[in-house]
C-alpha cells in the first residue's frame, strides 16, 4: 500500500495519521444489529429514525392549575365554579363546562372547550369554586400535540453516536429498539518480559503492565469494544500465536512494546517479514512506530513506554476512530502558554498540560515513562517540528485528552 511508510524513514506525524486513517477507513462498512433502546447507550445509528408519533402525543397542561376559557378569566379577580380534576393519565374526554373551570395536574389532557390553564399559584379555591385573580391568554401553559415532533419527522441522524439525550428522545416516542452498526472490535497485545500484571509481587527489572488496561479504556471511551487484552514475552512463537489468536476475533490490533532499535524486539521481529513497516515518525514521545497488515486485519504497534504509547494512540488513533464511531472530533483549542518551553528541533513534540485561567501549563517532566504525571494534564499541547522555543504566553494548539 503505497501510503504505508517504508522501513528505515521519517514520518511527519500528519504523514503517518493520513496512513493510519487511510487504512482503517474500510472499518466503516459494519454490519447492523437492531438492539433494545436501553442498550444502544454509545452505538452508531445505522439509519436516520423519524418519529413515529405527534411529541407531545396530546394537547396537555404546562402547569399545575385550572383549565379555563380565556374569555372567562378576562376580568379578574373572577370566581368560578369548580366542575372536576384532571390527573395526569386521565382520558381527558370530559368537556369543560361553560364558564366552569376544571382543576389539571402538570401533563393532564386539556379538556375541550379549555384554551388556557391558570397556574395554581395565581388562584384561590375553596374546593367547589376558585378564583382567578389573574387571567391568562388563549394557549398560555398549553402544550399542543405536536410542537416537539410531528410523526414523520426526522428524530435522530444516521451515524450519530447515541447519548443518554438521544436515548431519552427515541424513548418518548415509543420506539423498543433501533439499527445500529457493530462497534470497531480491537484486540491488544502488550509485550515484554519485564511486565507483570497488577497485585503481583514485583521482582528485581520487573514493572506493572498498564499499558494493556490503559489501552483498553481508551479504546471503550472512543467507541471501540475490546475483545481481548493480551500480554506475549519476548518468545516471537508466543507473541505470533496471540496474533493469530487476536486476528481471528477483532477488526482491529493494537500492540505496545518491540518497536525499536534495541535486540528483543519481538514485534517488529515478527511482523517486519510478514510485511509490517517499522521506522521513526517525527514526534516526540512515541517516535518508533510499526504498521502491519496481518491476514487482512490492520495492527497498530506503539512503543512500549506508557506515556509513548498513550500519546501515539491519542495522535494517531483516537481521531479516525472517534470518526468512525460517530463520535464528535477531538475538541482542539487555542490558548496561551504559561511558561517558556522548549523542544528538540526537527520532532513535533506533545507535551502533557493542564488549562489554568491564565492558559495552558506544561505537567510534571515530560520523559515518556511518566505516566503518574500523565493523570494530572487534561490536554495534550502541541508545537510544531519547526520550533526549538516557545516563549510563554505564545498561543499554542491543545487537543483534549
């Protein structure tokens, strides 16, 4: 594929994203599932779905209070005889009276020959009358059939990724379920024989896996559902066998680790003879970077340093799949940065900050292995190959994290 970089290159970090995208774009054409409404939380509609019915589906009160005729209440204070009370889910069938008022519950039926509802708070009633004492105008505290959506109406977009507002809409108007395309399935592989999983007793060169389950919640909150999260050592059979395993479930792999220069690196090892590019892409952290297309399924290798790794998916990954998921862009912001900085020429680099009123401040060091200071930044800042300083209060691009 012309658009995959050729091992031993330098990318810019645009140049790879546009291969990245380019190779997973065929990950939108998913089969569709009709699912129950309270279960399609996040799930990309497959088809644009209309109302069914009128929203609301009957003319009812706003308020509540008393249904009158407005030419009944146009002098106040007025006292009316009281014909009756509407709850709501009454039928509503009973006529008001002529020059009667009906007391109605917020969401009742406005009974015919009512065109208005007088807030309790502006009446005084014994029981068997009430009285006005301010009047109100023909369709005051009305809600007609209708204003919110009429049936036929469109009610929700294809491709929109659904909220808990989209979820409350679809439930109004009665609908049971709706189409809605699979999700992107990805599989994770982590490598290394340095790496353990959490609550295990840590030996002298160990670390703590977190790649793995970092991945996999940054997967699931940009509409990804993840099928396995799996860890190889440095063994090229056992790392090969967990490919074939993850190939054969998910659309998607992702792993981390084995990218680079050093002499166990398992995934480029294996995947460089099957076809993988492996090479440098201008950006600092997550410089080394790997692209694989293993029995049809695309694999993103990331470096193996927690920060490298979370930074490359957010660069690289996140973007096409929030996209593909019909979830909205990552929100990119311009603000001033609080304090000089300064990068390494010829490497874009993002660094990890936090917005303040004044701006945007750099967080902690920014060495690729500092993931406790990663949870302290709320945007990534991003400044260009070009710039080897950037003095404080020079407006920079930060994307959300």
């Amino acid at each position: 594929m012309s658009s995959r970089p050729a091992s031993g290159t330098t990318r810019s970090v645009d140049e790879y994203r546009d291969s990245i995208d380019q190779l997973l774009r065929p990950l939108a054409a998913r089969a569709v599932a009709t699912v129950p409404v309270p279960q399609a939380l996040g799930r990309q509609l497959a088809t644009d779905v209309s109302s069914p019915v009128d929203l609301p589906v009957f003319r009812n009160s706003a308020m509540d209070g008393y249904a009158v005729r407005a030419d009944s209440v146009a002098v106040t204070p007025v006292t009316l005889p009281l014909a009756g009370v509407v709850a709501a889910g009454n039928p509503g069938e009973t006529p008001l009276p002529s020059g009667a008022a009906l007391k109605v519950m917020t969401g009742a039926p406005i009974p015919p020959g009512a065109d208005c509802v007088v807030p309790v708070e502006h009446t005084r009633s014994d029981g068997d009358t009430v009285t006005i004492e301010r009047g109100r105008a023909a369709g005051e505290f009305v809600r007609e059939a209708g204003t919110d959506v009429r049936a036929g109406e469109l009610l929700v977009p294809a491709g929109v990724a659904l909220t808990p507002r989209h979820i409350a809409a679809l439930a109004a108007v009665g609908l049971a379920e709706v189409p809605v395309f699979e999700q992107i399935r990805a599989a994770i592989i982590t490598t290394g024989d340095e790496l353990v999983p959490a609550g295990t007793p840590l030996r002298p060169g160990q670390i703590y896996n977190s790649n793995g389950i970092a991945l996999a919640a940054a997967l699931a909150a940009n509409g990804v559902e993840v099928v396995s999260v799996r860890h190889s050592t440095d063994d090229p059979a056992e790392f090969r066998e967990l490919l074939h395993a993850a190939t054969d479930s998910a659309d998607l792999v992702f792993t981390s680790g084995g990218v680079s220069q050093g002499d166990f690196e398992v995934v480029k090892d294996v995947l460089r003879p099957l076809g993988g590019t492996f090479g440098a892409v201008a950006v600092q952290p997550g410089g080394p970077q790997g692209l694989t297309v293993f029995e049809g399924v695309p694999v993103l290798s990331f470096p193996g340093n927690p920060v490298s790794t979370m930074v490359s998916f957010e660069v690289f990954a996140r973007p096409i799949l929030r996209q593909l998921s019909g979830l909205p862009a990552v929100e990119l912001r311009e603000l001033a940065l609080s304090q000089t900085v300064r990068s390494p020429a010829g490497r874009r680099q993002f660094l990890r900050g936090r917005i303040i009123p004044e701006g945007v401040e750099p967080v902690s060091g920014q060495g690729s292995h500092l993931v406790a200071g990663m949870a302290w930044a709320d945007v990534l800042i991003d400044i260009p190959a070009a710039d080897t300083e950037v003095p404080a209060g020079t407006t920079v691009s930060v994307r959300a994290l």
